[in-house]
C-alpha cells in the first residue's frame, strides 16, 4: 500500500492494476475522439479556403469569397464575393455546398479525407467537386461515375 495524507485515501496494488488496464484503452478512445474529422473541410472555421462556392456554378471558375460577405452553416462560416451569392447560397446551401463537406472528392472514393484547394473543381450533375490538387482531378476524371459511386458509398463513414 501507498500511504496518503487522507487515510481513508490509500492505493492498493489493486488500484494500480486496475489503472494500468484502463489508461491504454482511456487514451485510444481519447485519440479516436481528437481523430475524428470534421464534416466540413475548415481551415481556421473558414470553409473551402474561403472560395466563393456559388461562383463555381455562376462564373464556372473559383472566387476568393470577401470575409466581410460570409454565412455560416454547418457549424463554419463560408465566404463570398458578392451578398447575392451569399443569399442564393443561404436559400439552398445542399445545392452549393461542395459534395462530402468539401474534402477531396476523389480521396473520399478512395476510402480518406484530404484537403482541397479551389483550382481542382468539377460541376457533375449540378453538384460541386473539390479535389486535393489539379493532378489528383485529372485522376479524379478518368472515372467520374466510378469515383462518385465509390465515394457515396464511403461517405460519411471516412470522417472517423
């Protein structure tokens, strides 16, 4: 036993067992909590690097989005260039917001989450795609419907 100031606080080999059984799988739950990602690829709360995602389907090319024009949804806030792309965007954020919370689309299909950045885009159906990097969207386009296939079915089990 290991006295205490408290008698009736004493630790018995018992207690130490018993702690040294439970911290590894404490701390592996404790990894897979912090582990756990996001459902909207944010840097800092700011949502797809701050792009302007309604600009995609408007202008058909990415937009930096002004930080004093923002909405938030899904727990981030998301920027764009004009308080018309906001309010459409605010009237039916599904049908502009990036598919998978706007992780890499082809990394999803792949069975992972990665980031994005908004030169690597793609309009398939009326619906956003963002991919990691321009060299991971021309893989991305060599099978669209495969990838997206693939993607549905892992999404949004990838997010941990």
């Amino acid at each position: 036993m290991i006295p205490m100031e408290d008698p009736d606080m004493t630790i018995t080999r018992r207690h130490l067992l018993t702690f040294a059984m439970i911290a590894p799988a404490a701390t592996i739950i404790a990894r897979s909590a912090m582990a756990a990602t996001h459902q909207v690829y944010a840097e800092d709360g700011i949502a797809v690097d701050g792009s302007d995602v309604v600009a995609y389907f408007k202008e058909d090319r990415p937009v930096a989005g002004d930080p004093g024009i923002t909405f938030d949804y899904m727990g981030v806030t998301w920027r764009f260039s004009s308080v018309d792309n906001r309010d459409t965007f605010a009237a039916d954020p599904l049908a502009y917001a990036p598919q998978y919370g706007g992780y890499c689309a082809y990394a999803v299909s792949q069975g992972y989450t990665a980031p994005t950045v908004p030169e690597a885009w793609t309009v398939v159906d009326g619906k956003l795609y963002l991919n990691f990097s321009t060299s991971v969207r021309r893989r991305w386009l060599r099978d669209v419907a495969g990838h997206i296939a693939a993607a549905d079915a892992n999404w949004p089990s990838v997010l941990g």
